[in-house]
C-alpha cells in the first residue's frame, strides 16, 4: 500500500479521472457529480448522475459502461426529473440499494421541495421506468440509503436530519417503504476540532462484509476558507445496524487532486455510489469532485476493515446506546 504524507492510500484514484464531465453529457449541462452506482446483471456498471444545469436545477441522469471506467453511454435525455410540484428545485445525489425482498433497486435521493431538502424515494427496475414513493424524511434531511433486507420485519433506512444539535446519520424503520418511524441515532458527528465535527452523513450505501456493515461517510470540517468534505469509516453489526462497532478516527479519503479542490464548490470529495469487483474484495468508489465532475477510486474491502480495526476511536467520542 502506498503512503500519502506518511499516511496509508487507502484508496487509489484511476489514472483518466476525472472520467466523467460535464463536456461527456449528449445535451446542455453545467456539471455531473455525486452519482449513485450499482453493477447490473450481466456486469454493466450504471451511474445515476447528479445533473446540474444552469438554472442550479439538479436531475439524474444514467450513465452505463461495460468496464465502469469508460466508453459510458449516457441517455439522451434526463432519467429522472423533479415532481414539477413536490421536487420543484430538483433532485439530487442518488442512493441506489438493490432491495432483495422486492426484486427492485430502489433510488434513496434528497428532494429540493418549497420547504428546504428533504429524503424520497423511488422504485426500478431498469432505471428506465421508476415508481415514485415521494417524500419519506421531511426537510432538513439529505443523505439516505435503504438497506438490501428487513431488519425485524421491517425496511431500515439511514439518513441524516439537520437539528440545533447538529447534522448527525439516523436509522429508521418502516413496514411499507412510506410510513417510518423507531428512528435511532447510530452516527454522532464529533466536536471541536475533529475533521468530521459538526456535520456528518452517509456516502454510498453500506457495504456487506463479513465483519459487519461497512459505513462510507462524509465528515464536514468548516474552515476560514470553506467547507472540506472527507470521508471516514464506521462499522456496524450486521444483525443490529444500530448497533456502532468500530470508527475510525481520522479520514481515509479527501480532496487533493487538482479537480477535487477547484471547481463549483472546492475541496469536495462526495461518493454516492459504490461496486465490488468479482473477487469481492475490490472496492470501486464513485464520487462528485468539487461539485463539477465524477471521480474514481479503488481500495480494498479487507484493508479498510484492517485499518479500522488498527484506528478505531470509539473511546474518544460517546456512541448512543444500542437499543434493548
Ligand atoms: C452537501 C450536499 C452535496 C454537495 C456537498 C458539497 O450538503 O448538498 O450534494 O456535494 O454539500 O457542496
């Protein structure tokens, strides 16, 4: 593994980044980024973009490749627009979950309403034709992803209220995608001088491993010269997702890279999407770069799972109790 500044890469930027921009984009768009990311049957990589024209409007738009590196074939047209009335100011950055008990994916994104963001949801099959469930979470509530099966009987979603408290990830429960309640606070964001203080929320969707469920998530460090979005580790117990096992105590991925610290909004790096290769170790990491562009990245599963368990922090802040 090499070292950045001393510090383990834990991931590894592909050599073309940034491999999708607004210039690859078959109709007029300012910028592409935050996209959620899921391998379809057959192998192909699709990419449910973050699209953001010049009103400041945001769709989402599908980009499908072979390799999920290039040669993406993107639609014609938006995939999926805003409800005119409800998601008057768009839609943006997608979470794609792929529900077993439905055989449906369904797409966790936060809706821009009258009254601020909030989380909705929708269903697909082919991401062609969707079922909208509509707004889940009322505002202020952005970055939320379904787990693949019930917890209990019921669908478990994670998200992330803002509150006087700060922004911290949520898990709540539903037996029918649209009524949701015995909500738990699984991720407080730290204070003081923390990289992930004040402000915290999901990146992809958790990851499946053997030792739990892998948590990607953002941390926001607010500076005199702007907001630096990282990302950092946690892990929680597979039967009980409520449940913290481990967090790491620093980040593991951060903007450094010349399109990842200029652009729309710099020193962004915000994956909404993930792959595993077919040895089903190799992570492929999808994320917006500075608001403006797509980026990829590849680890390890077992390396961040070594790392976590070498850099876990769970004495240092407190962790909500687990539920009895
Ligand atoms: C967050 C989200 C993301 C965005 C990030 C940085 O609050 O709105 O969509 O990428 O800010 O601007």
């Amino acid at each position: 593994m090499s070292k950045h500044r001393g510090y383990p890469s834990l991931f590894t930027r592909h050599p073309t980044n940034p491999i999708l921009t607004a210039n690859d984009w078959p109709y007029p768009v300012h910028s592409v980024f935050n996209p959620g990311a899921v391998r379809l049957v057959g192998g192909t990589t699709l990419l449910l973009c973050r699209v953001e024209d010049r009103r400041g409007h945001s769709h989402l738009c599908a980009a499908r490749s072979a390799n999920g590196i290039d040669s993406w074939i993107i639609d014609e047209s938006p995939t999926f627009q805003g409800d005119p009335v409800d998601e008057l100011w768009g839609v943006e950055d997608p979470r794609i979950t792929f529900m077993e008990d439905l055989g449906k994916y369904a797409v966790a994104y936060t809706a821009f309403t009258k009254g601020g963001p909030g989380v909705a949801l929708a269903l697909t099959e082919d991401f062609r034709k969707f079922e909208r469930c509509g707004l889940v979470m009322q505002p202020d509530d952005k970055d939320a992803a379904l787990l693949p099966r019930k917890v209990d009987g019921e669908f478990a979603l994670l998200h992330r209220p803002v509150s006087d408290t700060g922004a911290h990830v949520w898990l709540s429960f539903s037996p029918d995608l649209r009524n949701w309640g015995s909500h738990r606070l699984i991720l407080q964001a730290r204070k003081g001088a923390w990289w992930d203080a004040n402000k915290v929320g999901i990146s992809p969707p958790l990851i499946e491993t053997s030792a739990g469920w892998l948590m990607l998530y953002h941390g926001v460090r607010t500076t005199a010269g702007g907001c630096l979005y990282r990302i950092g580790a946690a892990l929680f117990a597979l039967d009980r997702p409520d449940r913290c096992l481990a967090r790491g105590d620093s980040w593991i991925f951060g903007p450094e890279a010349s399109y990842e610290t200029i652009g729309d909004v710099p020193n962004v790096t915000f994956p909404c999407g993930y792959t595993v290769g077919d040895d089903g170790d190799t992570l492929h990491i999808y994320y917006g770069a500075a608001d403006t562009c797509i980026g990829l990245a590849t680890g390890s599963i077992r390396e961040i799972l070594s790392w976590l368990e070498a850099n876990d922090s769970l004495t240092s802040y407190s962790i909500p109790p687990p539920h009895p």
